[in-house]
C-alpha cells in the first residue's frame, strides 16, 4: 500500500528520512519554505557520528560518497586560557574516522540527490481530520492532503502545535557567530591558531569557538551568559546595527582577553545573533495518528554535536520502519514506535548536552576544560 507522505523541512533530518525512503522506492513529498537550496547561507560545519549521523548515511547508501566529502583532520581540538595560552591540543589519528567534519552545504547537496523537492512551500498550520488523513495549509493558501506528515522543521516547528503544546524556552547563553574567509591567506597568523579543526577558549560565563570549515572558511562563536535583551544595555539595534558597531560591543563583552583570540572578532565580517533556546528534556506528546516529529522539532536542544545527528538517525530509522509496513494498520503502529524509541533516546541527549552548556558556558572555566577530558581524555 503507497502511502502519501510529506515531511516538512529540508534541513539534514528531512532529507535524511526522504532519502532513505527514496533508497527503499517509496514517493515522499518534501516541503520546504525557501525558494531554492541557496537561498540563505547553509551554515557552518557538522561532525556526523559514527553511529549516528554516519549510520544514517549508511542506510541511505550514502556513506562512501560522505567519505570522499568528510575531512577527519576537522576532528582536530585546541583549547586556549583567555590569555592565549595552549591547554589542550588534540590531533585525530590519520584513521581516526569517530567524528569527521563535512561542511552544512556540502551534506545538504548530498542527501538531495535525486529528491524531488517543492521549494517555497511555507506551511502555516497543520491539522489532522477527525477520520483519516491530514491537512497542511500553505501561505499561499492553498491545501493539501496526506496521510502522514513529519515535522522536521526545526525549532519554531508549524507542525509542532498540531500534537504538542510545548514552545522553546531561552536558555539564558546567547551565541554571536561571525565568519573569516580565506583564512589561509589573508589571516595566516589566525590560521595557525585555529590549525587543522577548532580552537577554543573559555572564561568567565562566556566562551569563543572557531571552526575551520572547507575552503580556507572560518565560523567564530561568541557565547557568553545574558538576559534576552542584552543588547538594550548597550544601545546596540540588532535588527540596524552594523558589523562596526556589533564587533565593537563584542570585543568590549569580551575585554582583556588575549590579542590573537580577540581577533577572530576583529576580522569578522557580518554577525548574526543567535541566543540558545530549547525545548522541555523530556518532551513527549499523546500520540497523534497521520503526525509526528523529529529533529529540533522533537527535541530542541543546546547544540553541542547532538542534534542533526539524532536527526538524520531519526529519519533513516523512521523510514526504513516506513518501508516496512505492508497492512493498513502498520504505518499507524510504526510511528508509535518510532516515537517511543526517539523519546528515550532524546532524552538522554537532552540531558547530555543540557548539562554540557551549564559547564562550558560556566563562572569557572575550568569546567569546559574538564567537559573536553572527559569526551576526549588524553
């Protein structure tokens, strides 16, 4: 029996579950809200995990083109004291294949494949019908009808309200992220510092992260402790505010510290404020038939290398249980143990890495420093 599937989103847990459907011959709409894939920049670079988001590109038949893409060199981990001293200077083994980082544009390219997206398609509201089927209205205000729909939407899910009442909370840590590129080149000193994969340093409530990503491109994070409105104390616009008048406010946030850190700010280009929300730990609903979630839809959380790994693990695994299904029942039932599975493993997650942003965006910086021994000890 061919179902009619939709699942919103085309971020990687999306096209994951599209993928691997697609891989087992079963039509999948995909829905997603930007006009094209280039539509906004991809963002930065994800470690996929060796059982988790590399599985999930296993099941899609995709793992030895992920190899060809991946750089495991980009596992590579320095952590820096805000005086600029090395604390920590991690080197992967050449073999060492646990974590390795592809750009968020490059996975992108490869999970759309032969998929048949419908770009520009903004939902707005998602609504089960009381006998069979679901009903998905668009800006356009047109309507369609399937009998599942998937949530991979992201944080601030349209399809979430259709079976949860939950909303993402503020975590209190707010993230400025800003780029340098050609690094190599231009910045050689900086590209030093950061080496083959990151370089961190952490202080008092704040830290900052550079992530080397391909072609001599560099994300930098600043996160630092705040409330919501941070930026009102210093009379900074975010919606009007120039690079010039961010970077100054960052550099002051982040005052005393060592000259070549504080340069991966200096050299920033445009910044993009970012604060960190997340959904409740244990974020379960009452199941609804022809509705699910997965991805930061589910189970937002701080973004510490989990979530679009359990994203793409999510969506291989929902739809080979998909596939699976034959009777008229079945799909109804796989959905209900998808859920339940995705539950109990997201919530170890969410505990993780919820625990994980108290320490390393912590009042002793110590503790990052620990959090990095105990994930990569010595």
């Amino acid at each position: 029996m061919r179902h009619r599937i939709a699942v919103i989103g085309g971020g990687p847990g999306g096209l994951t579950f599209a993928r691997v459907l697609h891989h087992h011959g079963h039509p999948v709409t995909v829905l997603e809200r930007d006009p094209a894939p280039d539509a906004r920049p991809p963002g930065g670079t994800l470690d996929l995990h060796e059982g988790m988001g590399q599985l999930a590109l296993e099941k899609a038949g995709l793992l030895a083109e992920f190899e060809e893409l991946s750089r495991p060199e980009g596992q590579a981990m320095r952590i820096l004291d805000t005086n600029g001293t090395v604390l920590r200077d991690w080197k992967p083994r050449p073999d060492e294949r646990a974590n390795p980082e592809i750009d968020r544009g490059q996975l992108r390219d490869l999970l759309l494949g032969p998929l048949d997206i419908q770009w520009g398609r903004r939902v707005t509201e998602v609504v089960p019908q009381a006998h069979a089927g679901v009903l998905v209205h668009f800006a356009d205000g047109r309507q369609e009808t399937f009998d599942l729909v998937i949530g991979a939407d992201g944080a601030w899910s349209r399809v979430r309200p259709a079976i949860s009442s939950a909303t993402p909370h503020y975590t209190g840590v707010t993230r400025v992220e800003t780029s340098l590129d050609d690094i190599d080149t231009r910045h050689p000193d900086l590209a030093r510092l950061i080496g083959d994969g990151s370089v961190a340093v952490y202080g008092v409530n704040r830290n900052l992260v550079a992530q080397r990503n391909s072609g001599g491109h560099v994300k930098v994070g600043a996160q630092f402790r705040a409330p919501l409105d941070w930026h009102t104390d210093l009379d900074l616009d975010l919606a009007l505010a120039d690079a010039d008048a961010m970077r100054s406010s960052l550099l002051a946030l982040f005052d005393g510290w060592a000259a070549p850190v504080l340069d991966l700010l200096r050299h920033g280009t445009a910044f993009v404020h970012r604060p960190l929300y997340v959904l409740p730990v244990s974020h379960t609903w009452a199941h609804v038939p022809g509705v699910t979630l997965l991805g930061d839809a589910a189970h937002l959380m701080p973004p510490l290398g989990a979530g679009a790994n359990l994203a793409m693990l999510e969506g291989a695994e929902l739809a080979e249980s998909i596939a699976a299904a034959s009777g008229p029942g079945d799909l109804d039932e796989a959905v209900r143990a998808f859920e339940e599975q995705m539950w109990e493993r997201a919530g170890r997650w969410a505990k993780i890495t919820t625990a994980g942003l108290e320490r390393l965006v912590s009042p002793d910086p110590t503790q990052a420093l620990a959090v990095f021994d105990e994930v990569q000890p010595s």
